[in-house]
C-alpha cells in the first residue's frame, strides 16, 4: 500500500508552522460534521490536532472520503498548517490528501470516557485500552523515567549489565519461585540479579540492571505482581549510606524529567509533580515502630511494617522518606550487619506515597560470615558454592538496592491500581493477553 510517510508528530504542528505541508499519520479520535463542514480530530502517540475539511475548498476526492470516515480508522494526512485562535492548540491542518490505511471496527471498550469501563475488561482489551490518551502518556513518561534513571546511574560512574533470568537457585533465599524445565534438569525464573549483581562488584565495581523478575508469591492486592521490572545497582566500596545517596538523586532526576517533559499534559487529569528535595528523612526502624505505636497500630519488634503503617507513616512526612536499620532476621542474608548492634542491619526502605518503593542494605562481603548467614536461616552454603568462590579473591565492601520501577510509576502517576502502569500485566490470576 503506498501512502505518505510522517514528517511531524501533532505535538510539532504548532502555529509557527502557519503555511507550512505537513504529513500526519494516526488514528481517527472524533469527527465533528457540520454540514458543508467536517473536524475531524487526529491522535497519534503525542496528542491529537484537528483537520478542518470544507466542501468546495478540499479536493473533491477529500471531501468524498470523509464521507466514510470512522473512529480509529487509520490514516495518512497531508495538509497546510492554518495558525487558528479556535482550534485546540491554536493551530488546525487543512488537508490536500487523506489516505486511509487501515479501517476499524466498532471498539469493544469505550476509549472516549463516555462509558465507565472496568479496569479486568480494560485489561482483556489492552492492546485497545492503549489507545486512551491517558495511557499512551503513562507508557511514554514510563520511556522518559527510565531514560533518567539511566542518564543518573552513568553520570555516577555505572555501566549497565545484563544477567541472566533462568537460574539454578534462589537468589534471596526464599521458596517464592517459579519453575522451568530446561532441558533434562529444573530451573527457576529469577527473583532479582542480586547474587550476579554483587560478583560483579569484584571486578566492574559499579552496576546497574533495568530488566525483569518474578516472584511466584500468591498476592491479589493493587501493588504486587509476579512478573515486574526491577531496577538495581551496586557498588563496589561502598556501604548502605553511600547508595542511599544514589538513590536520592535517581527519584529526584526522574521527578525533574518528567515534571520538565509532562508537566502540561499531566496537569490536564490532575497530576501535579512535586520534586523532593534532598536529603530525604531517615527514621530508624525503631522510631518508625514508636511512631505508629502513638498512631494506634501495635508492630512487635522484628516483624515487618506492614502497608497501613506505610500509609501512616507517609501521612506523617507528606514526602518521600527512609526507614533504615531493621532487623537482621528480617532481611535477606546477605544484609550485613551493624558492627556495634549485629541484631539490626545496615539496611533501608524507601517509602514514597505509602508504599515501599526500593529496599537495600551494605553487603556481608567476608565470606566466612555470609556462610554463618546462609546456615542461621537454614540454606545450604553448598547450594551458592559458585557465588562463595567469588569471595576468595579480593570480595571488596560493596552495597545496593532494587526498586520497582512499577510502583514509582504508580506513585508518581497517583494510579490507584500498579496494573495501569504496566503494559501487560502478570499476576496470580493473568496470563494474557
């Protein structure tokens, strides 16, 4: 099929352009018929801009195909830029040439917000939902938010790696796994890169990852998945305090980023950016526990804070904040512990909007005490004897987290639910689309 290529996104047909041919490619939004005059409202992945066809003035071939125009018909535009004091964004595109090149049939969903739909039949029609405004901006301030995580982590001296995602053991010790059979033997599906992340401390110091994990964990709540994107670093010669720090300047840049890029669009369904200011609070487990005790919700010592008190706790600082220090047993077992109290760790949560965000700590580094770690919790050091070796030769002092790339979106976004922030999302119940 032959139709003209697009040399502008409808984000760059602006009023300086008055004059000007341009060709748009996208997706029929909404027409408006007059009479002698037809509007029809064009959307590709930046926004929408009106094409203003006038009987008599549009070529006849024009105006006959109008005719048979419908809702999210795929077309080829080519027009001149009219500057208009009317049209949205004060400018509109009169056409010389429409091409259609695909036709639609009528939506299963209503994407126009005429009719409420629900977010499990949204979902059954994703690929369809996608084309709502809102959600063609989440997944492109998803792009924009990884951009500056990428953009801070190298400017801090990290390169990015690639590990692998079938494995032949837990990485964090748990049974939370799911399994594969690879080829005569079974394998998992990753938790985290968190062994693979710290090895290669030894010898590329500093590291970053953007990639998948999977938690086979039977949740059913509006902010856990079991398959999500994980972004985690770590870096060699350095301790929790340090890579807190790095994480301060990733959530600020990217709340820059996208209050710099989205600002406008995303004042028009009411999200306002506040960028956090540094450093963010730290409150020590401890005083995270006596705090909610004043607030009427008991914790035991050693056991973890659970969501309403992150809620209350958010409440409290309107802001994003750390908890740091938590108990020893309550964390992974290659969470190191404090030299003067070794029944708290040198640990961290980052809870924004009330919900955990990212979680790190420094690393056990001395390998007779990680394999006194692996058998207090009643792993087999026989199980992680690839990742033992590692530290006979020269393991430096070494930290890090993970963040859930998802739930910053969600948080950031202000999405009530983590599925809107995800393409297509896999949990307990979902396996497709």
């Amino acid at each position: 099929m032959s139709f003209p290529r697009k040399t502008h996104w409808t984000k760059d047909v602006t009023p300086e352009l008055d004059g000007k041919e341009v060709i748009l490619t996208g997706w029929v939004w909404d027409i408006r018929d007059l009479g002698n005059i037809k509007f029809i409202l064009l959307r590709d992945r930046e926004g929408i801009i009106q094409l203003t066809v006038k009987k008599g003035v549009a070529p006849e071939g024009v105006w006959s195909l109008t005719q048979s125009l419908g809702r999210e018909d795929a077309i080829a535009v080519k027009g001149v830029v009219k500057a208009s004091k009317i049209a949205r964004a004060g400018v509109e595109v009169f056409p010389s040439e429409i091409h259609v090149v695909a036709k639609s049939k009528a939506l299963p969903i209503d994407i126009w917000g005429s009719v409420e739909t629900d977010l499990d039949t949204r979902l059954k029609y994703r690929s369809i939902d996608l084309k709502r405004p809102i959600n063609s901006l989440i997944f492109r301030v998803e792009s924009e938010v990884t951009r500056a995580i990428r953009e801070t982590l190298y400017g801090r001296g990290f390169i990015e790696v690639f590990t692998p995602k079938i494995i032949v053991t837990s990485t964090e010790g748990g049974a939370e796994l799911f399994t594969v059979q690879y080829f005569e033997r079974a394998a998992y599906l990753a938790q985290s890169p968190q062994l693979y992340k710290e090895e290669l401390t030894a010898s590329l110091e500093r590291v970053f990852e953007i990639a998948p994990a999977y938690r086979a964990e039977k949740h059913n709540t509006n902010y856990h998945l079991n398959e999500f994107i994980s972004v985690d670093i770590e870096e060699a010669f350095a301790n929790y305090m340090d890579v807190m720090d790095v994480l301060e300047d990733v959530i600020i840049s990217v709340y820059e980023r996208v209050n710099k890029v989205f600002s406008n669009e995303l004042a028009k369904y009411g999200i306002e950016i506040k960028i956090p200011k540094k450093p963010f609070r730290r409150i020590t487990y401890d005083e995270a526990l006596d705090m909610l005790s004043r607030r009427g919700l008991k914790i035991n010592w050693g056991d973890d804070v659970p969501k309403n008190g992150l809620e209350l706790l958010s409440e409290e600082f309107n802001e994003p904040f750390f908890i740091i220090h938590f108990p020893t047993d309550l964390r992974a077992f290659y969470t190191k512990p404090l030299d003067s109290d070794p029944k708290i760790s040198e640990s961290f949560d980052l809870v924004i909007g009330g919900l955990e965000i990212a979680s790190g700590s420094s690393r056990i580094h001395i390998k007779e005490q990680l394999i006194e770690a692996l058998r207090k919790r009643g792993l087999n050091p026989e199980n992680f004897e690839s990742h033992l070796m590692v530290y006979d030769y020269g393991m430096p002092p070494h930290a890090g987290w993970g963040m859930g790339l998802y739930r910053l979106l969600m948080v950031l976004l202000k999405r009530d639910n983590i599925r809107e922030v995800v393409l297509y999302p896999r949990d307990r119940f979902r396996l497709e689309p």
